[in-house]
C-alpha cells in the first residue's frame, strides 16, 4: 500500500510541475501582451516600427495653437507620419538645411518638443516649392513602402498624388456597408 501511494506521488509532481509551468507562461505572456496593446491603444500611428504617441500629437498642437498656428490633430498626425519619411528620403543630400521659414516658425513656439520640431520639419519641408526631384521620388517611394497604422480617431492611410502623397481618409470599419437608399413602396390611394 504504501508503495502504491509513493508512485502515485511521484507520478503526479510532473503533472503539477507541468500544470504550474503552464499557468507561469500564460500569465507572462499575459501580462506582455497587454503591454503591446497598451502601446497601440495610445498611439496616434506606428510608422515602421515606429510609434507616435496620441499625447505627443496632443502636446504639438497645442504648442502649434498657442503660437498662433491653429492645427487639427489630424494635421499633427499627418505631419508626424510624413517626417521620418521625408529625414529618409533627404538623407541623401546631407538632410535638412533648416530655412528661414523653419527657423522662424520653431521660434514663435515657446519651448518646442522634438515632436513638435519634428511636424515643422515635416510642414517646412512640404511647403517648399523647388523639392529636388529626386528628393521627391525617394519620399514617394518611402510612402508606398511604409508600413504605417493609424490610429481611427484619425482616419485611416490612403495613398494620393503629391505634395504629401498620402492622406488621412476617414475610417469605415470593414463591418459597416452603406446603406443603399430605397425607396419607400407606393401606397394605394385610400378608399372613400
């Protein structure tokens, strides 16, 4: 008998390590997966890799309001997809020579952060008339390569021509159709 219950011990330990094992894996993957989605739930975009915090977007439009450059977030966001783009497609030529209207836009922002350096690049760089050619081709390129998500509050990526080459379209969820419109049936005339 007493044998019987000392296999039994020893066969149950694997079960149980086995058991313990499992429910140590589930519960860190657990945890590190909410962590990822965390991060996606605050983000405004993710640009190859690269996440653009909706408090950052958040942060330089205000910076942009209270310097007189009234911007919509949306417009945030577009800028702040288009520059690490742009940095690449300019890399090049020796990057960005920051020029007057550079220079005198960072200087009507109090205190601007990076992201908010980094839109006035973005809206600087855009707003040039004479972007060499070349410069254009590789950010058209950069845009139809990059691997970018977007936030729905701010719509959804959708290639266009240039200058930006890409646009911020609204979100329609793959669930919702359009309604079609019908008419309503005709009605037969009362009787007296």
């Amino acid at each position: 008998m007493k044998a019987r219950s000392v296999l039994s011990a020893l066969s149950a330990r694997p079960v149980r390590r086995l058991a313990v094992t499992a429910a140590l894996g589930l519960t860190a993957s657990t945890l590190l997966g909410g962590c990822g989605f965390e991060t996606r739930q605050q983000a405004a975009a993710i640009v190859n890799g690269h996440v653009i915090h909706e408090a950052d977007v958040q942060e330089t439009a205000k910076q942009l309001k209270a310097a007189k450059f009234d911007t919509a977030e949306s417009i945030v966001v577009t800028g702040l997809i288009a520059a690490p783009l742009l940095d690449e497609a300019l890399a090049s030529t020796g990057g960005f020579q920051p020029d007057a209207s550079y220079a005198s836009a960072l200087a009507a922002i109090s205190n601007p952060t990076e992201t908010t350096k980094a839109f006035v690049f973005a809206a600087t760089v855009l707003q040039q008339e004479q972007v060499p050619p070349a410069v254009e081709a590789k950010y058209q390129a950069a845009v139809k390569s990059a691997d970018v998500s977007v936030n729905p509050k701010f719509g959804s990526f959708v290639t266009t021509a240039g200058p930006v080459f890409f646009a911020l379209g609204p979100a329609t969820p793959s669930w919702i159709k359009p309604s079609q419109a019908t008419s309503p049936a005709p009605t037969a005339p009362a009787a007296p």
